[in-house]
RNA sequence: GAGCCGUUAGCUCAGAAGGUAGAGCACCUGCCUUUUAAGCAGGGGGUCGGUGGUUCGAUCCCACCACGGCUCACCA
C-alpha cells in the first residue's frame, strides 16, 4: 500500500497538518501514572468516591476504537496490561478538541484525566488533556474479523499480534512455558548452560545442516541441528546435570510439524538411565500442565489428552508386531516384513532395509494411533548411532521416544559412554553416508576424545519446544507459536504493495 | 520436490454465459455532549496476484510465473 491509498494519503496529510501547528507527532516519554491493569479492582466495585478519590490518572497506550458524537468522543485506548475507554468533550479541552477528533485508529497517545463511571457503567478516563505519542500511518485490520489471511499473520506478525486477540496469548503461553522448564530443572540441581550454535562439525542429530562460513577464521561452519554432542562434552567435563534451551537448525523441508528452525530443550543426567527419564519427563509435563492450565487434561484439536501419569509404554517392536499381526524382531528377514507390510496395504520403500525399514513401518503404522501419551521404548539400534544397548538384547537401544497427539515430543536414550563403540557406530553411519544417506551422522573426533576421559553413565533427552507450546496452546501448525516463521522472501511486486520504501 | 486449493477495496468477504465489480467494517462530508460492532444522511476508494494466449471484448476461459495454505515426501 503505497502513498496513493486514499487511507494513507489523509493520515500523512495530517502528520505533516499536526507539524504545522508545532506539534510533534511522534511524542516522547510520557508520565504514566496508571496502567490498565491496575483499574482492574476498580473497574466493577468502586464507589463514585473511590474513583473521584484516585484524583488525576495518566495512561499511555494505542487507540484502537474511536466514537464521535460530535461535541464528545470516545475512545479506546490500549496498553500492554488491557483496555480502557477515555471520553473527550469539547467544554473540557476546548481547543485540543479539535486535535482530538482528529486522532486515527492506531495512533499512541497519552491521556490525563479523572476516572468516572460512564451511563453504562464503564470505567471511563474523562481526557483533560492528551499528547501525541506516535502517529499511525497504516490503517489497522477490522474489529470485528481481525485480520485472517494467513500470509499477513506470518509476515506482519506485529500487525496480528495487534488485532488478533489469542495470538499475544499463544506466545505468552510459550514464553511461562519455557520458564516453567526452567523452573523444574533448575529445582532438580541442572545447570543452564550455552553450546556453539556454529559447529565445525554437526552432530547429535540425523539431519541435513545449514552451511555458512567465517571470513576471519576462513572455515565453513554449520548451524548446528543438536547440542548433543557438546552437552555430553560437559558431563565429561564433570557438570553431571546441564541442560540447553535453543534454536537448533535442520535443512528439511517445512510442514505444520517442521520449521528449518526450532526450539528444543536438551538435557543430560548422570547416573541415570532412559528409565529414569520417563519418569522424570512425566513429572515435568505434569508441571508444565499444572503451571500452565492447572490440569493435566488437555484438549488438542478436538481431542482430549489426559498427561496423567504413569504413561503408556510400548516397545517399538510390540507396536509393529500388532500394527502388522504378526510378530515381527529386530532379526526378522526384510524379505517377510515387507510382505506383511504389503498385506496390510502399506507400500514400502523396497530400497529400505534394516533400521530405514523399521522406522518407515513405525511412523506409518503405529505413530499415527498414539493419541494418549506413551513412551515407546527399545529401538533398533541402528537408529540410535549415540545410544547404549540394552544387556540382553544388542540390537536394541536403550532409548524412547515421546509421543502425545499422534506427534513426536521427545527423545531420549541412555548415552554411549565406551568411546570404542561410539567409534564404531560413528564408522557405520559413515559407510551409510557414502551410500548416500546425507543425514547420517559425522564422525567427531574430539567428541571420541572427551569419551576416552571417561563419560559416567548417562541418561539425555531432547523436547521439541516448539511442539509443546502447540500442544498446550492447541494450535495446529507450528508455524502459529513461531513469531516469525520463514517464508519465501516478499516478491518485488509484492514488496512495493508493502511499502517496504521510506 | 510433487499433488490439490487459494490470491477481488486498507480489512473480512460476495460476484458474473466472458460485456472492465459489490457488501460490511474502515475512510471522507454533514448532524449529534454518556457511546461502545454508536446512530442518521450523503460520498470517495479497485491495474479483480503478475505475464502471455484465446476472443470483437478477459477479473472470469487457457498457459506460464509469484506467493500462501493443506496433503505427501524428509525430519523432531
């Protein structure tokens, strides 16, 4: 919307109209005295007295309704806390009246009067006098649909955020969220700590890496897609618990359930095994749930989800077996499960042997069905290239997945800690990444270093943020409790009509 | 990356056999000193996402492109 909207056009022509008369339209600091919240006592309970009582208030904040009734006018005006209504008469501001009416939705002021009660019975600030914070230059959405189209929201988050009531709520939700995290770690004697974002090497996770490069150093770095490797570094280090919430970056394709990049919370415990995870990842959903709703149901997109503890559990090759009706093991030829695969009508990839053919089958079959929270446990270990075996089985890992509302929320295993091992399993994935697997993991040989100082045993989880806030704020995309999530740039055109110039 | 759907006024949305478009809100003018989706009367505003094609004529049909959404694929 360039400068010929009409719109646009008369808020200009009254900017430069408001600098005429020597006034500035883009105020400065403003004496507040009062934010809305803090009317909140008063609003239905006090006394004509008690208002007349508070004596003179002044509150800052965006207009977002104006109502003219020729020699009065109302508005609304908008905090951070909440919302009250100022009322204007002519007798009372005399010549700044004219001023008044000719203030914009959207526009910053600041007002200074006596709160009464309005006919209706709505706290109101009688305006004595006013100043121009920031003037409004765009008209806003409507008030009454808010602003809806998709590609606005994302791009223009602050003009939805604006408008768009529950929106300021979802990342409220986040935000006590991720604090509730901390909160309960930080109880359980775990230290918060930060690990390179930029990595020569990325590793902890399988997964397609961002490139970028370091002039003065002259090296390719890559954004990282886990901290694994460098938290464990730090329980080598002696830091027995530690824990890390940040962006991790996956060069993937988008969807309701992937965003290029995430949050996630990683978290390490010495002397703890998987078991021990699953109890403590209860506990802290149970947390989040109390801190945040106040109850462990919750209602994800028409569905309830009861985190009640203790969860389901179901071994990774229980839930395959009865998906296919038939038991199946991590030895089971690839030939036969395939056929059974295909007589419950499931095409897999024939290329997919092994943990690939494992993993396809899971995600088809079982994960779509777990709607209630359940640990799945026991991997392939092929899987699980970071992961401990089990004793009595090695071709599992002692590892277990998270998952509530048919979606992935954590992942966690008993670490590796013989570092001969972990090189063998590093030397496996390499033979898959020369057969092309690119999300196979790196070899990292400071990583094998620090476990040859000796790791204790271990136990470490992963928690996509980002899928939690969307389970608790029910929202269907993730892309909904991302402030910003990535979009193709603007096109030119599309640019112009934004008014990227100025 | 593939398939399907979408893009009309600042916002939310209608619309037509193909004959250059409409509503509500917002905006402007007038009236209005307790309104609140204020009201009443009048008015302005559109390269119908872009580029080509078919046609006497395209916003509508066709092709390509851009952006977005959903589903699939990959991952968490």
């Amino acid at each position: 919307m360039s400068d010929d909207n009409e719109l646009i056009r008369r808020r200009l022509a009254k900017l430069r109209a408001l600098r005429e008369r020597g006034i500035d339209p883009f105020g400065s600091r403003y004496p507040v005295t009062h934010w809305v919240r803090d009317f909140e006592r008063l609003r239905d309970r006090a006394t004509e007295e008690e208002l007349r009582n508070l004596g003179t208030v002044s509150v800052a904040g965006r207009i977002m309704a104006l109502r003219h009734h020729g020699k009065t006018c109302f508005a609304h005006l908008r905090d951070y806390t909440g919302q009250i209504q100022l009322y204007a008469r002519a007798d009372q501001l005399a010549d700044d009246y004219a001023l008044f009416t000719e203030l914009d939705v959207g526009d910053f002021i600041g007002a200074t009067g006596e709160l009464f009660r309005t006919r209706t019975g709505e706290l109101t600030v009688a305006v004595k006098s006013f100043a121009f914070l920031a003037k409004s230059l765009r008209p806003l959405p409507e008030k009454w649909h808010g602003l809806k189209d998709v590609e606005t929201r994302y791009r223009q988050r602050y003009v939805d955020l604006l408008v768009n009531q529950g929106v300021r709520e979802v990342f409220t939700l986040k935000s006590r969220l991720i604090k509730a995290v901390r909160e309960f770690l930080d109880a359980r004697g775990f230290l918060e700590v930060e690990t390179p974002m930029m990595q020569p090497i990325p590793g902890g996770a399988a997964a397609r890496p961002f490139v970028t490069h370091h002039n003065a150093l002259g090296t390719d770095l890559y954004l990282r897609v886990a901290p694994e490797l460098y938290l464990k570094r730090l329980v080598v280090g002696g830091l027995d618990r530690v824990y890390e919430i940040n962006r991790n970056f996956r060069n993937e394709g988008v969807s309701t359930q992937h965003h290029p990049e995430f949050t996630m919370l990683e978290f390490y415990q010495a002397y703890a095994d998987a078991g021990d995870l699953m109890e403590l990842t209860e506990a802290l959903l149970l947390h989040l749930a109390q801190s945040l709703t106040g109850s462990p149901r919750l209602t994800y997109q028409g569905e309830s989800v009861d985190l009640s503890p203790p969860w389901r559990r179901l071994s990774f090759f229980q839930g395959l077996s009865e998906a296919l009706g038939a038991p199946v093991a991590p030895d089971a030829d690839p030939g036969s499960v395939q056929r059974l695969a295909r007589a419950k009508g499931i095409e897999v990839d024939s290329e997919a042997i092994g943990g690939q053919l494992w993993k396809e089958l899971f995600e088809t079959l079982v994960e779509p069905t777990l709607a209630e929270p359940t640990f799945v446990f026991d991997f392939p270990l092929e899987l699980s290239p970071l992961s401990k075996r089990r004793r009595e089985n090695p071709r599992l890992a002692d590892r277990f997945e998270l998952f509530a509302a048919r979606t992935e929320l954590a992942n966690a295993y008993t670490e590796l800690n013989d570092p001969h091992e972990q090189r063998e399993r590093f030397r496996e994935q390499a033979t898959q990444r020369e057969r092309g697997d690119d999300e196979a993991h790196w070899l990292d040989e400071d990583f094998i270093r620090a476990l040859e100082y000796g790791m204790p045993p271990t136990a470490g989880e992963g928690i996509g943020i980002d899928r939690l806030v969307m389970l608790f704020a029910d929202q269907p995309s993730i892309r909904d409790v991302i402030l910003f999530p990535a979009l193709r740039p603007e096109s030119q055109a599309a640019g112009a009509g934004n008014g990227e110039e100025r």
